[in-house]
C-alpha cells in the first residue's frame, strides 16, 4: 500500500515537472515581440460647469473616490428659481391666451357667417325694394300721361262748350232761343270747367306721386348701395375665420415656445448641482468655494480605475505577425513588475506621429528614415484587483505573444 501510494506521489510530482518544464519551453520558444514603450490607459471624464454662478458648495476633495451620480459642486441657485418662476408665468400666459384664442375661433366663425347672410338678405330686399320703386316710378308717369291726357281731353271739351255758350249768349238776348237752352249750356260750360279743374288737380296729384314715387326710387337706391357695400364687406368672411384661426394657432406656438423657455429653465436649474457621471477617482481639482464659473469652465476630472487598458507602441517592424486576439502579458513597474495577463484588442490605423501637434513632412528634402511607431491597444483579462489597481498613465512592460 505504501509503494502504491509512493509510485503516486512519483508520477504526480513526474506529470508536473514535465508540465512546467513543457511551459517553460512554451513561455521561452514561442515567438513574441515585446517593448516598454507601454503605459496604462484609461478613462479621464472632464468635469465642467453647464451653467454659470456662484459656488455654493463642493461636496468632494482631491483623489476622493466617488460613485455615478454623487454631488460634487452646488451652484447657488435662487437666480435660476426666478428664471423657472418666470417662465412658468410665460407659460401660464401663454396657454390663457391660447384658450381664448381658440375659444374667439367659433364665434367669429358663426359672428361672420350671420353677418354674411344678413348682408346678402339685405342687398336681396334692397335690390327688390329697387325693383318695386322702379315699377311704382314707371305706374306714376303713366298716371301723369293719362292725367294730362285727360286734361287736355276735357280742356278741350271746356273750349268748345264754352264757345258754344258764347254763341247762345247773343241769341238768348234777343231771345231767340229758349232760356232753357241757353241754361243748359251754361250748365254745360260750367260742367266742362270743372272738370279741367278736376283734371288739373288730378295732374298736380300725378305729378306729386311721381315725385313721391322717384323719392322712393332714390331711397332704394341708396339703401341698395349700402347693403351692397354691407355685403361686400361680409364676403370677407372665410378671411376674417382664417385670420382668427391663423391667431389661434400663433397662440399655439407661443405655448410651445413658453413650453421650451420652462424645460430650459428647469434644465438649467437642475444644472446647478453638478454630478458624477461614472464612477472614479476625483482628479485636478480647480473649484474653490465661492468661486464665479462660467458655462463650459473646467471644474475637475473623474479618472476611472475599474475600465483600464494598456497602449503599448510596438516598432513598425514588430507588427508582421501580430494580430487581434494573441495573448499578452504586461508587467507593471510600479508593483515591481508584476504579471497581468490580456490580450491584443485592435491595433492602430496609423503611427503616433501623424497624430501628434507637428505630423513629419518627409517631402521637405532633409529625409533621415526613423523607424516608426504604432499604438497597440491590449485589454486585461480577469477582473480588477483592488490592491493592485492600475491607474492611467503608469509606465508597463508588454510582451505579445505571436501564436
């Protein structure tokens, strides 16, 4: 039993001297391509004012670790209260303004509509009424016609009955005819002077209602103008209910623009406590309390510690037989050179120089071949180890392997 389990043990400790000896082979043949121009990489958040004011209060200090959404200043904010007051009167006038806007639409629609209509009756009876005078004009001068006609009938009747007693006259005096005869052409005479007084007077009414009748004329006349006149000015109508609706809906864009100036206002309220945007660490700390920022004035950064990478630059003539996925290993400086591993994420589409301030010119005729250099970006595997954390910017070894 003893032998047994001593020929275990053998084969055991057998399995892993061969293991590490077969690793230590790997680690040393396998192919590889290493630089130290490597340093760690990360997000660095800037921390800016959205608005300006007076700094109330700053709720963190230099390199104090915070999470998303912790306060770190507070701007005075009474000014931008009475900007959200302000704007929510804007507001409340301008919604009242559109409901009476809207509440004007139908009864200017039904005012005008009713005066259109009463203004077309109108120039209808006037137009009638014009017609009528017109007919009573026409009746009247044929009654003026018939009335002279008929003056001129019986003044002629007068003349000769008043001749004919005239010619009796002489002979009822020597008696010669009888005095009857001679009464009754008196009689007659006086009978025929009547009616051309009668025919006169009946001219002088004819005349008079024909004078009335052309009165009547002209006053329909004018009437029929001005209810014309009326009507034209009602045929305005489908303008007036367009105006009013095109005033409705102006009060419709005035609310949404109060609605607007609000949501600004609040916004810019809210902005006067300025947060966290992700978790970190505080960094660059310029805000002092009491301070008078502007919008867009750098206040602080978040320096993130958990999402970290490393930017190795590998020499151009290293990057052959590289590739997205090969394992690498990173050996941090600052924790005397402790081991990471990752692997390769994506590599650059061009060398650091022709990103920097001052790209090279090699075209200027002064030409000396400089061997070049291209950002590796290389993320760490397993999860963030807190005693050890790596923080942007630390200086690393990094060591890609090539299979």
């Amino acid at each position: 039993m003893a032998i047994e389990v001593k020929r275990t043990w053998i084969i055991a400790a057998a399995v892993v001297v061969l293991g590490a000896g077969g690793f230590w082979l790997w680690r040393v043949l396998v192919p590889r391509e290493s630089t130290d121009d490597a340093q760690v990489a990360g997000h660095v958040s800037p921390i800016a004012a959205r608005v300006g004011g007076t700094v109330k209060a700053i709720r963190v200090m230099d390199n104090q670790t915070v999470k998303a959404g912790d306060v770190l200043v507070e701007i005075d904010k009474r000014d931008y209260e009475i900007a959200v007051a302000r704007a929510e009167a804007d507001f409340a006038a301008a919604e009242a303004a559109s409901r009476a806007a809207h509440a004007g639409v139908p009864v200017t629609s039904e005012t005008a509509r009713s005066e259109q209509h009463s203004a077309n009756a109108g120039a209808d009876n006037a137009e009638t009424a014009v017609h009528a005078a017109e007919r009573e004009v026409d009746a009247s001068r044929a009654k003026v016609t018939s009335a002279k006609a008929r003056l001129a009938e019986v003044t002629a009747n007068a003349t000769r009955t008043t001749q004919d007693l005239e010619r009796l006259r002489p002979l009822a005096a020597k008696e010669e005819i009888s005095k009857q005869q001679f009464d009754a052409a008196t009689t007659a005479a006086q009978a025929a002077q009547a009616a051309v007084d009668s025919a006169a007077a009946a001219v002088h009414e004819a005349e008079a209602n024909l004078d009335v009748a052309e009165a009547h004329r002209s006053q329909a006349a004018g009437a029929l103008t001005q209810a014309r006149a009326q009507a034209q000015a009602a045929s305005t109508a489908p303008q007036q209910i367009a105006l009013t609706q095109a005033r409705a809906a102006g009060a419709d864009a005035q609310v949404q623009q109060a609605q607007a100036a609000l949501d600004q206002a609040r916004v810019n309220l809210e902005r006067t406590t300025i947060v966290a945007p992700t978790d970190g660490v505080v960094s660059r700390r310029s805000v002092e309390l009491g301070q008078v920022i502007q919008a867009g004035q750098p206040l602080m950064a978040i320096t993130s510690l958990s999402d970290v990478w490393i930017v190795a630059n590998f020499k151009e003539t290293q990057l052959a037989r590289m590739r997205v996925g090969q394992h690498a290993e990173i050996e941090v400086d600052g924790y005397g050179g402790r081991s990471f591993s990752g692997h390769v994420d994506s590599i650059a589409a061009a060398t650091g120089a022709t990103f920097s301030l001052l790209p090279p010119d090699n075209a200027t005729g002064n030409f000396v071949k400089v061997v070049q250099r291209i950002p590796v970006k290389i993320l760490l595997d397993g999860t963030h180890d807190a005693n050890a954390p790596l923080r942007p910017g630390m200086s690393v070894d990094a060591t890609v392997y090539l299979k």
